[in-house]
C-alpha cells in the first residue's frame, strides 16, 4: 500500500462483506470497531488504515494482496485507455474522475468496458460489411471473427500477461519449462521423430504422463511448443473469463479464439511482459536483437510486440501482418487499431509482398494511406518447417507497421535522415483505395464511375471520369 497518501477501499470492503455475507454490525463487532465506522468506510469516507487492513486479513483468513488489491489501479488504467478514443474527444473528462469513478464505483467501470469492447466488436464487424472487401456470409466465418475478437481488444489481455509472469518466475526458479512441467504436472518431455510424432509437433500423452514434441523442432519452435503446453494446462480459466463476452455464432470460431489466446499466453510465458517491455526500449524495437535475447524466433518476437498495450505500460503500438507469395493472409494482429488491419495486405506497392526476393533481410518502408495517414514498415521473410532432409518448408513473409510518430523510437530509423523520404503510396485494399493513377490496381474502387475505353485509355489499368 501506498504511504504518501490515503487508501479509499469502500467499494471493495463492502463486496468483501457481502461475500461473507455479513451486517455492517457484523463486521463491526468482528473488527471490534463501530458499525457507523463501517458504513464509513464503505462510503469513502475514511481510509483504509494498515491497520484496519491487518484486521481484515486476520480476521477473516484473507491473503493480504487479496485484501488490498492494487487500489483500484488496474481499473483506473483501462478506463483511460478507453477514454482516448477519439468519439470521447470532445467530452472535458479529467484524469482525476476518471480514477474517481474506477475506484469507487467498479461495478460501473467494469460495465462500461465491457460495453465499449462490445462496441468495439460490433463496429468492426460493420466496417467490414460495409467495406465491400467481404461477402455478407463472412460475417459468420469463424476465422473474420476469432480476428475481430482480437482486434476489438486491442490484441492485449493484461490477465495473461500477468499469468505468463507467474509461471516464467516459477520455471525459471525450477530450471526451465521441462522442470516445471515434471515438478507441476509430473510430465516428462520426449522427442521423438517425425514419423512417430505422424504429423504433430506437440502432443499430450496422459498414458504415459508425457509431453511429445517432434525432434525436427528448432529451439525456439520446441520452447514455444512447451509454454503452449503450460498454458492449455495453467491458463484455462483465463481463457474462459476472456471468452465468456466474445460473439461466436459457432464453436469454431470460438475455438480459433481460444487458440489464439493459448499462443498470446505461450508467448508470455517465453517474454515475460515486463521484462520484454524493458527489453524493447533499451534495444529500440530490434526484432532479432530482441529474438536472441529471449530465445524466440523472429516471428514469435515480432508478434509479442504487437501485445504491448497493458494499461499504463504502453510501448509503440503495431500492426503484425502475415502473408505467404501467393499474397494470401494467414495471420493479422492489430495492437492500435489501424485502418489496414482489418482489410489491407493486398496492395502490391507495400514491400511485405517483395522481401521474398530478398530472403531473411529486414526491409523498411515509409508508407502513405490515400487519406494522408503515415507509417513504417519493416518486412522480412520467415520459414516454417523444415528442420529434417527432405521435410517440407513454407515460406512466408511477415511485417511489422507503425504509426510514423513512433517511427524515431526504433532502430531501423536511427540513422535515417531528420526528415523522412518520400513515403510509398499505397491502399489498404483496391477496391477502397481512390488513387485514380495507380498502375498496380487490380480492381476498380467501390462507387467510382469508370471512363470508358473508347473515349480515352490510360496508363492505369482504370481510368475514371473525375479523374
């Protein structure tokens, strides 16, 4: 508890009181205080003592963080974040009511999230209808909807992270993932060749209280592999009370949801939020510096840095994209909401779709939205598979965007010059990008009327009549 100033805990007194299903008088004559003081208390009105907060755990047989909580911190925390979306703008909504409202009326504030990530969803599941990128049927597609759970919170679930830094102390003070496993669940770890593993990198013996991992696994795919182990065992009840307010209309895609949050809880366990956040800006964002440091691959680390949101230990937010050569999108992370996470990844112009001709090499970009919105980009291929002579590979290419006022953050811009070049030109997708003299368009923009041939060709696979 804080010492420099006094602690206010009604709200969570009273529910404590509740739960034990006590009187005000109660708990009055428990504490050996006077009830009038209770009622106090639960008002605000009197903080809450080290004292009286001795009482409680003693009296009560409570664990004392349980008791004190973190003041209301976590809450006050969140209720901000959401406050900055830009629809509050024009609202005069002062810090401090703000952490007024989240600690003494929590009941309230936890509403109030739920129904702005509620909103969230909704409203990204609209954009994408009404975009014209997707037909009306994919508003049931499980995959449109594990992403826009993700999306709608921002890719960041605090309750993991915190989770991941449980468990990597306690592996770390065991000897390791393979340690933790034995001293926790009395797993042991086996590799075994791929031909016995019949197709599966990771398996769960309960016959033999084992955990089976393919040998053609990499270190850091064999590492990943156990912390998603440790998290389908340690973390379910967390994913439960993250799903419980997700919007599925079938058990696929909530179990796509649910996958998805196993491997966020995997990579949490690996880098451990607060250390990797730590990490992040003493090394300014360097993926492969980051990558060796914490023994993960290049796609692993790039897609924990796209969940570096907890409420009140912000780093720069980024958008994750995965796409194979064909251009097809396997994977989109979306840390700040930005306009081409929901439907970009297909314009030509943007290098996520060239680095395949430079292989393993990060290359950077500065790009520009048809709306005058800036970015950087850094792109770079990464191989799955493999690991054996003649085992099959998958090359894909991966990037990484940001807003360009957090560009001068990372390294890549280091020695860039003060002012950055001319960005690249590029849409989120064709059929909502108005750039009327793009020669890499293959599709007409929704609602622009075309020029016909026989009047005027030109160099633009389209030519429009206003343009």
């Amino acid at each position: 508890m804080a010492k420099d100033r006094p602690v206010y805990m009604g709200p969570r007194l009273r529910r404590l009181r509740r739960d034990l299903g006590l009187t005000q008088a109660d708990m009055a004559a428990d504490l050996d205080i006077s009830a009038s003081y209770v009622a106090l208390l639960e008002r605000n009105q009197r903080p809450l003592t080290a004292d009286m907060l001795l009482r409680l755990a003693r009296t009560y047989k409570l664990d004392m963080a349980e008791v004190a909580g973190d003041g209301g911190a976590e809450q006050t925390a969140r209720l901000h974040a959401v406050l900055k979306d830009p629809m509050f703008a024009d609202i005069d909504l002062p810090q401090l009511a703000t952490g007024d409202v989240a600690v003494n009326y929590p009941g309230i504030t936890e509403a109030l999230l739920r129904l702005y990530t509620s909103y969230r969803q909704e409203h990204l599941a609209l954009a994408d209808r009404d975009a014209g990128t997707q037909p009306v049927e994919d508003m049931v597609d499980p995959v449109a909807q594990s992403r826009r759970f993700l999306a709608a919170r921002r890719n960041s679930f605090p309750m993991l992270d915190d989770a991941g830094e449980r468990l990597a102390a306690e592996a770390e003070g065991l000897g390791g993932l393979s340690a933790w496993l034995r001293a926790k669940h009395n797993l042991r770890v086996r590799r075994l060749p791929s031909d016995v593993m019949a197709g599966s990198m990771r398996r769960l013996d309960r016959h033999r209280d084992a955990v089976l991992l393919d040998d053609a696994l990499d270190g850091a795919s064999a590492q990943f592999q156990l912390a998603l182990q440790i998290a389908y065992l340690d973390m379910r009840k967390s994913f439960d009370a993250i799903l419980k307010d997700g919007a599925f209309s079938d058990d696929s895609g909530h179990r796509l949801a649910r996958r998805a949050l196993a491997s966020y809880g995997a990579a949490a366990i690996l880098m451990p939020y607060g250390a990797f956040a730590k990490a992040v800006e003493a090394r300014h964002y360097d993926v492969e510096a980051l990558a060796r440091q914490f023994g993960t691959s290049f796609e692993q680390t790039a897609h924990r840095l796209t969940t570096l949101q907890k409420p009140g230990q912000e780093r720069v937010p980024f958008f994750f994209l995965r796409v194979d050569q064909a251009g097809n999108v396997s994977k989109r992370l979306d840390g700040a909401g930005f306009p081409f996470a929901r439907h970009g990844g297909s314009c030509p112009l943007w290098s996520v779709h060239r680095v395949f001709e430079t292989p393993r090499t990060v290359v950077t970009q500065w790009l520009e939205l048809p709306d005058g919105q800036r970015y950087f980009s850094i792109a770079r291929t990464v191989t799955a598979g493999g690991g054996t002579w003649g085992a099959a590979k998958v090359e894909r290419a991966i990037a990484l965007c940001c807003a360009a006022d957090h560009a001068h953050r990372l390294i890549y811009t280091q020695d860039a010059p003060v002012a950055p070049p001319t960005p690249t030109p590029i849409g989120v997708t064709c059929r909502l990008c108005h750039r009327p003299r793009c020669m890499a368009r293959s599709a007409p923009p929704i609602g622009r009327e075309m020029l016909p041939d026989d009047y005027r060709r030109t160099r633009a696979p389209f030519g429009f009549a206003d343009g």
